[in-house]
C-alpha cells in the first residue's frame, strides 16, 4: 500500500512541476539507471545496448523519472526471459526523432495499447509481473507535459518498445507554450 501510495503522489507531482527545460544526456541517464537496476538485481543477466550521444531538450529531473519507469518495466517484464536484451536508442519517424526503450520479454497484446499509459490499467497479472499500474501512466503524464508524444508496439512473448519524443522544433517557444497550458 505504501509502495502505492508513493507512486500516486509522484504521478501527481508530475503534472504540477514547473518545467526547468534544459540540454540533457539521455545515454548518461540510461547508463546511471541500469547501473542501478544491476545494483539492485546482482543475479540477473540482461544485455544492455545504450546508444552514444542521445541528447535532447527537456526538464532532467522528469526525463529521469520517465526513463527509470521504462527502464524498470523492461527489466521486470523481460524477467522470465533466458537471454534478456534491452535496447534504448533513436528513429527517425516521420522525420522526426523518436527515442525508445524496447525489450524482448512478456510483451503485450496490440488489442489493449490504448490501455497502457493509464493508471491501474494492467495488462499482465500482479502475480505474474508484481507492480501498481502507475509507472506508464507518469511516463505518458511527463512526455505529454514536453507538448510531445509517447506510444508503444508490441506482441505477446516477443517483446515491446515504448517510444517518445522530446525537444522538437523551437526549443524555449515549445516549453513556453506548454507552461501556459
């Protein structure tokens, strides 16, 4: 319950924080992260490719918390994974830059995406993938407070990929208009 709790208020935080946009190091982030989850899960073996020189324009202190959410979710959902691969990188898409966090363990059912990225929406059991059903939906509040979009692909025992961006076009005019919203 506490565990719970915690979560909620941090989802609520998120969207009252003033944004302090600045030029961030996504790699560096990814790689203090994982060095963390490898702390915390000494046993586990996962392969870890981080792209070089990720860099965007956004408020650090909410780009970690989004990329510590993913992070943790591609590391718990790959668990039952023998050879564990995690992958954080950038597209192109639609000539725009997206970054993602994919995975191959559980994986989700396309049917249930629009499920994702909202609180307690679960699409594996707590007994099988044990968590509160927030951590998405503070990754979706974050990437939306940038004005920027975030969704996710994936198939049923092959993995996901959660993608995002973040610092497109007129870096100070975008946050400006995100603050007055």
């Amino acid at each position: 319950m506490g565990v719970l709790i915690d979560d909620l208020l941090n989802l609520s935080r998120v969207g009252r924080t003033v944004l302090a946009p600045s030029k961030v190091d996504l790699s560096a982030i990814t790689n203090e992260v994982v060095a963390q989850l490898r702390a915390t899960s000494p046993d586990r073996r996962v392969k870890v490719d981080i792209a070089d020189g990720l860099v965007t324009y956004c408020d650090y202190s909410l780009l970690r918390i989004a990329i510590t959410n993913l992070l943790e979710n591609a590391w718990k959902y790959r668990s039952k994974t023998a050879q564990a691969h995690i992958r954080i990188g950038q597209v192109q898409i639609d000539n725009q830059t997206a970054f993602f966090v994919s995975d191959n363990g559980a994986g989700f059912d396309m049917r249930h995406v629009d499920r994702l990225f909202g609180a307690f929406q679960r699409l594996h059991s707590e007994q099988e993938f044990p968590g509160t059903g927030i951590g998405l939906a503070t990754v979706a509040r974050i990437i939306r407070r940038h004005n920027e979009k975030v969704w996710a692909q994936g198939k049923p025992d092959q993995g996901a990929a959660f993608y995002f961006t973040l610092g497109a076009g007129d870096q100070e005019g975008a946050y400006q208009h995100a603050e007055s919203n």
